[in-house]
C-alpha cells in the first residue's frame, strides 16, 4: 500500500506518493483544488492507497498561517470522502524554499525553476519523505 502526500494550495495541489513499500517518496502530479476529488477517486481505483499526508500551513512561530482554513476543510473533506484511509498532518515549514533549492541544484533552466507546479510537487515529495523518515523511528 502507498502513501500519498499533498501540499495544498487554493490555486494547485502539489501530490506525491511512495512506491508500494513505502521506502522512496516520488512526485506525482499538480492537480487543481476543485479537480482533487475526480482525481483522487480515479488514482485509489488503480492503487491502494493507506494514509494521506497533508502539509500543516504554519508561521514561524508555530501559529496557523492564512492558508490554514483552506487546510483544514481540506483534511476534513479527505476524511469524509475517504474514511478508511488514514490522514495525517505534518508541519510544512519551509517545504517551498526547500523546493525551489532542490529544483535549483538540480541544474534545471530558471523557467523550468520558476514554475509553480514544479515547486508544489517538489515541497509535496519533500513532506511526504519527512513523513517517511519521522515513521522510520517509531
């Protein structure tokens, strides 16, 4: 069973999910907010998915940042629409500088570094392996 990890966003969703052993986390796709659902339902037809990951938008000092409620109804929905697969929140600070990094060493053109969805699947991917890193000692 994967695990499936997103860093929400009111304009895209970046996605990424892990190989079937949940050993290596991979980018998936961009898919924008209100596609979520359709896509979602047509992925967990072909895979078996068994927890999603969502990015806690939080500030500096630990507080909700604006894009919270945005989140939060997020998470809820994911609940709701998928109760038997688990859902778990992780702190998303500096997930996007730590992309837009990634993306810069990885000598990929400044057009290709400045597009967004590239951004929103890289910080997805980076959550998702803290996520597997931060299981791995429990």
């Amino acid at each position: 069973m994967r695990i499936m990890a997103f860093d929400y966003g009111v304009k895209r969703i970046g996605v990424a999910v892990t190989d079937p052993l949940q050993l290596i986390a991979t980018a998936l796709t961009t898919v924008h907010p209100e596609d979520i659902w359709t896509f979602l339902g047509d992925y967990l037809q072909q895979e078996a998915v068994e927890t999603f990951v969502v990015g806690q938008p939080l500030q500096l000092d630990g507080t909700a940042s604006e894009s919270a409620p945005h989140v939060i109804g997020f998470v809820r929905k994911l609940k709701k629409t998928f109760p038997t697969i688990a859902v778990v929140e992780v702190d998303e600070r500096f997930t996007s500088k730590m992309a837009a990094s990634v993306i810069a060493q990885s000598g990929k053109g400044k057009k290709k570094r400045q597009e967004k969805g590239l951004v929103d699947t890289v910080s997805a991917t980076i959550i998702l392996q803290s996520y597997l890193e931060t299981k791995s000692f429990f």
